[in-house]
C-alpha cells in the first residue's frame, strides 16, 4: 500500500528554510514507528516511509511527514528520561549551570517544552526556581504532575506560546532538550518560542549534530519521530526568518555529539556561532561525496548486525539486547528477518515491558530479567549510553558478552 504525505514539508520544501532543494540520502525503506510497541508478538502494524534528505540551502536534514505528531505523541509516550541515569546526571548539570549563568531565583521562570517526565525541570526546582513543563503525551505528562512539576498537556505552537504569555509572561530561560526535532511545522514552534520571549529571556536548544551523524554514520538516529536533524546553519536560518537570532552554540557528547543552540531577541553572535557554521562547512556538510560516503557506511554498519545475529544464531548462541530505544528500533528494522533471533530485550521503563519492539516484534522485559535465559551475549542498542548499561550488564549477566553494533560490531569486555 502507497502511504501519502501529509504535507510537503520534508520530502519537497524544507520545513526550516522553505527552500524546495531537498536531495534524497539515505532510504530506510518502510518501518513501523518507534514508540508503538506491540502488544502481541504476531501484531502487524502500520509502516511508513523513513526516507533522509538533506536542505542544499541549509543543511537541514529532514524526513518526509507521514504521521502527525498526535499519533505519535500519543496519550502512553513510553519514553521516560528519569530511567536513565546519565540523563538525570546531565539534566543536574545543566540547571545548575543555567541558575549561575542566568542567576535564576525563586522569582524567575524556566519552561521546558516537551519536558518528559520532568526530569529536568524537577532539578531546578530543588535550586528554588518556578518551573512550567510543556508536555503533550499525557502519560508522561501526569508522571511529572505527581513529581510535583506544574505541566500542561498540549502542543506548542503559537496559539499556546500567546496563552502561556497572558498568564505567565515572559520566562527567563526557554529549554528546549531533544525536542526541536520533533517538530513538524518548525516555523510555527520557533515564532511560538519568539512569542513567549521578551528581550532578555534566552532559549536553549539542544539537539544531536546532523553534521556529526553524517560523519559517523549515526544512521539509527533516524526514524519518525524526528521530523528534522539539525545544523547550526538550519537553526540559524529559522531563527532570523522568526525573529529570533542564534548567539551562541556549545558543543556536548551527548548522542554522541549534540549541538546546545542558544537564541535570543537582542543577543548578538558571538564567535562560536561562526567557528560551528565554518566547521560544519569545512567537514563537507554541503558535500554530495559526504552525503553518499554515510550512506555506504550506514549500509555496512546494517550489513554487519545482520551477518552477527546470523553467525551467533549458527553457533547456538542465546542473544539478547539491553535498552528498548528508539534507535534500536530503527537498526533493527533496517537489518530485517535477522533481528528476530534476539530472544528479548530488557528496559527500565514500565512503558514498555510486557509490549515487544515495533517490527522485530522481540518480546521486552525488565532488566532483572536480564539473565533469565543465559545469555551468551548482550547488544546494548542505545549505544550512546553503553558505559552506564554495561556496568548493569556485569552486574546482572556477568558471564556475558557485551556488544555495540555502531559504527561497527564491537566488544565492549
């Protein structure tokens, strides 16, 4: 069945800059989305296309719009941040880097949108600061009203930016963490974003670097609910067309290599927006030989799960994973029929134990169960996070090998 897309956006204009010189990089075929977990193992669900192309005018990487974000953000998001210690710790530094920074106060105001389960906002509310979590799914959105963090359970855009602004005002700091790529119509958040600030409140977006996913063929950061991969030129481009201006950009190891993007009304850039913008041209961001080079890795990376499952499977060994992500997820639908030889995954979130993994349609259990049936290896998927789940895996599998398939099979022990 041909699946049609909702709007042209990322598959013929640029959601960023409007620009229609989209060039097509990398096809991942049909898959289903990643926060649909089965409910049985014999469960067919619905696949759409998840097809990268890249912005000639400004880099932004985009998939084409199949599926609203009120499918996708449904009512039982099973994404908590909070069961990841590495993300909890990070979230702890960047309040407190942000209280010192911006000198936050009991009297000021930070808003995140699309705050999760609140596990940041909660860490500047321990620094005595008012919070306001933006968080659609309302699953997600409860688990951070019982954490006592103030949350609404809508889309942003501008008509909620001018609600918010009648009874709040203007935030001293906008967090936007992992979001920004969720978005499908980017210049409506953005002017929402532009709404809501008054001329000293500043915004933080921070967002895995297309740039760096290019260079290391992160191609399982790929799937639906990333509407856009983002550059400093991308966002520097849709924040002058609303109102807003990129003055700053930190570079982070997160995802293994993330981008903090600040903007602002009245900031002026300082030199680390020109040294990211040179960077990202220097290391071939606008390159058709850069552009195929990922796709031939990110076809190799593909190829090498699929020929590791298939040799363990020979060699009678019991394979399991660790971590449910959605990156996972999109490996191993691109690897195919292989991937079914992993008897189960484990994952802290309760969300998605009891469901099997869209596609693969491996069963998900808790991670105590992690050596129910004797593994002879474990593959972390969330490879971002390898060392913290290691130290789970020598604890709860300790005769186990322990693997990452990105970029390339590799054994950790």
């Amino acid at each position: 069945m041909q699946v049609k897309p909702i709007s042209n956006r990322g598959s013929i204009v640029c959601r960023g800059c409007d620009s229609k010189n989209l060039v097509s990089i990398l096809n991942l075929g049909e898959q289903p989305l990643p926060a649909e977990y089965g409910m049985h193992a014999d469960e067919v669900l619905d696949k759409f296309p998840l097809h990268l192309r890249v912005c000639k005018n400004c880099g932004l990487g985009q998939l084409g719009e199949y599926v609203l974000p009120e499918r996708i953000f449904h009512e039982t998001y099973p994404y908590l941040s909070s069961a990841s210690e590495y993300w909890v710790n990070h979230a702890t530094n960047f309040a407190k880097q942000m209280v010192n920074k911006l000198s936050l106060n009991k009297e000021s105001l930070v808003i995140e949108l699309g705050g999760n389960d609140g596990y940041l906002l909660s860490q500047f509310q321990k620094l005595g600061v008012s919070v306001l979590n933006v968080e659609p799914p309302e699953n997600t959105a409860e688990i951070a009203r019982q954490a006592g963090v103030p949350t609404i359970s809508k889309f942003f855009g501008v008509d909620l930016a001018n609600e918010i602004l009648v009874k709040y005002g203007n935030p001293d700091l906008i967090c936007v963490n992992n979001v920004y790529a969720h978005i499908p119509d980017q210049q409506d958040f953005t002017k929402g974003m532009e709404i809501l600030s008054g001329d000293t409140t500043t915004i933080t977006i921070e967002n895995p670097s297309f740039d760096i996913l290019l260079n290391n063929a992160f191609f399982d950061t790929i799937y639906h609910e990333h509407y856009s991969y983002l550059t400093a030129h991308s966002v520097d481009m849709v924040s002058k067309k609303c109102g807003l201006k990129l003055f700053h950009v930190d570079r982070l190891p997160t995802h293994g290599g993330s981008n903090r993007y600040w903007l602002s009304k009245s900031q002026m850039p300082d030199d680390t927006v020109k040294t990211v913008l040179d960077e990202e041209k220097a290391s071939g961001l606008f390159d058709e030989d850069k552009w195929k080079d990922f796709a031939a890795r990110s076809n190799n990376a593909i190829n090498g799960l699929r020929e590791w499952l298939i040799e363990r499977e020979k060699l009678g060994h019991v394979v399991v994973g660790y971590g449910a992500a959605h990156k996972g997820n999109t490996f191993l639908n691109a690897v195919g029929e292989a991937s079914k030889t992993l008897k189960y995954v484990v994952d802290a979130s309760h969300e998605k134990q009891g469901k099997f993994l869209p596609g693969s349609q491996v069963p998900v259990l808790s991670p105590d169960k992690l050596n129910s049936a004797n593994p002879k290896d474990v593959l972390i998927l969330p490879w971002n996070i390898a060392d913290e789940l290691s130290s789970n895996i020598k604890k709860l599998a300790p005769d186990a090998n322990i693997w990452v398939a990105q970029p390339s099979m590799k054994k950790l022990n």
